[in-house]
C-alpha cells in the first residue's frame, strides 16, 4: 500500500487542515474531496489505485479528521468550503492545473469552486459522485409538472436534511448510536452477505451538521444556479440510498458546457466498495480531457 505523505494547511481564515499526497508530484494531480460524515480514508482505495499513474492529493476538510473545527455556521458555507479546497490546490501544486474528483458533500462544496469562472483554467475536468450543486437542485425541484415521480423519490430519501436543521435533537441522535445503524444501513445495501464497512466517527458526524444547516435553506430557497465550462462527469450509484440517480444525472445538465454521465452499480458508498470501478472512470476521464486518451487504465 502506497504511504501517504502528511501536511499542514493554514487557511486564509485560520483553520488548520490536514492534507495528504500519493504518488509521483511530477504526475498530473487529482484532488480528492470526502463527504459526511468521512474523512481522507473513504478515498483509501481509489487513491491507491491513482497512485500508479497519478499525484493523488485528498484532505480532511474543516471540522472532520484530524482537520480543526471552527465553531458557526459562517465557517461552513459552501463558499468558504470551496474557497479550502481552492487554497489546498494553490498550497499544494501552485499555479498548475489539476483534476477533482468528490464524493456526497465533497461534490456539494466542489461544484462551488467548479462553477467560479475564476477557476475555469486551473480546473481540467470534475468527476463528481452522489453530491449535486445545491443551486442546480434547487432549480431542478422546481420542475414537479416534468419530474413528480424522481422529485418525490428525492424528498423522500432526503428526510434526514430536514431532521438535521432541528436544534439538538440530531445531535442526541448521533450521540445514541441511531446515525450509525442508518449509515451502516446505506453502507451495506446491495453488497453481499459478509460484506463488512468501515465505521463512521460521532464526532465527524456531529460537528458535520454545520454543513446542512449553514447551506441547505438559502440554497433550495433562492438558487442561484452558475454555468461551467468545466468538464464534468457525474457517477451515479443505481443503489443510492439518498441521492437519486435522475436527478444526479440531470440536475447539473443545463448548467454544464460538457457533462457525461454514468448509472454505476453500488451503494451511496459505492467509492469505498467498489474503489476500482470508479478509478477506472476517473482515470478514463482525466485522460481524455488531458489529451493522453490512448493510455492504459492503471
């Protein structure tokens, strides 16, 4: 297994993040992000297989990890996250271009710095997995006449979102154990019998909620959707248990310059359980938005 190499970020607003590297620094860079309630670890097994052929970057973004946690909702907006993740690339590689790949609330915060034209040259291609921009949902849902069957499929596994907006009763559930049984739950579904799944931290999980409560509101209520010239490639699992696949592949559609989209089979985990399937789109993907499209895979 390929060792990460361990760093230190101070952000613009103080915030210490712990950020990792994998392979050859002199190799194009795919920056992973991680969703909630994860840290760095959930890219374990897709980032082992970059490694090979890529400089692998992920980071634990602020509040989970051994990443510090700021205490209001100011210090988790999508803006601040994605201006992080924008300080970790320039830390890290510079002024040189790179690729993104993220996962559930890794993609949510992505696709801010993704749709910053600010950032349009520096970003070469996005992959993003079970983590629509909040701003293109919103317009999305707002589509009920098109859409009522996918629109009700999508409220109906988003109950949780509402849940976590209520004052501490979502933390009194993390700290009895309920979000772990419903994460494991999600993490299982579709795998086979035995199949076993890594923990999630209460603690990650706990200081995560800011992520739905500084966003989630203002967001659906007033979006305020932006377009890309990015390349983008959605991954949605057939068997996500909270974001739908219609609306992972068509929710970012009329915002998108170039945006492919691929059903993968698996979980809402499914970059965990299934690290080579999405390594393999990954790689196929950068390589064909870095004009090597003729490589091998690994």
């Amino acid at each position: 297994m390929t060792v990460a190499r361990q760093r230190t970020l101070t952000t613009s607003d103080g915030v210490r993040l712990a950020v990792q590297e994998r392979g050859n620094a002199a190799n194009p860079t795919v920056v992973a992000i991680h969703g909630y309630p994860d840290d760095h670890h959930v890219w374990d097994g897709v980032a082992e297989r970059l490694a090979g052929r890529f400089h692998v970057v992920t980071y634990d973004v602020r509040g989970a990890g051994s990443s510090e946690t700021p205490s209001g909702r100011r210090h988790y907006t999508i803006a601040r996250l994605a201006a992080d993740l924008g300080e970790v690339i320039s830390e890290v590689v510079g002024d040189e271009q790179v690729h993104l790949l993220a996962h559930d609330w890794g993609s949510i915060q992505t696709w801010g710095l993704v749709t910053d034209p600010a950032w349009a040259d520096r970003i070469l291609s996005y992959t993003s997995v079970s983590g629509p921009d909040l701003d293109m949902v919103g317009v999305w849902l707002r589509g009920i006449r098109q859409r009522p069957r996918a629109i009700a499929r999508q409220l109906l596994d988003s109950y949780y979102v509402a849940l976590f907006q209520l004052p501490l009763l979502p933390e009194a559930v993390i700290r009895i154990g309920v979000l772990d049984r419903l994460v494991r739950h999600s993490a299982l579904h579709g795998l086979s019998a035995g199949a076993t799944v890594r923990d999630k931290s209460r603690s990650d999980a706990e200081r995560g909620l800011a992520l739905y409560r500084a966003n989630f509101v203002p967001r659906l209520v007033r979006p305020a959707p932006r377009r890309t010239t990015v390349p983008v490639q959605v991954l949605a699992p057939t068997g996500d248990l909270h974001v739908d696949s219609e609306m992972q592949r068509t929710a970012p559609a009329p915002w998108c310059e170039s945006l492919a989209t691929h059903e993968v089979n698996g979980n809402h985990w499914v970059v965990e359980h299934s690290p080579e399937v999405i390594a393999a789109h990954v790689t196929r993907f950068v390589d064909e938005n870095s004009g090597k499209a003729d490589r091998p895979l690994f």
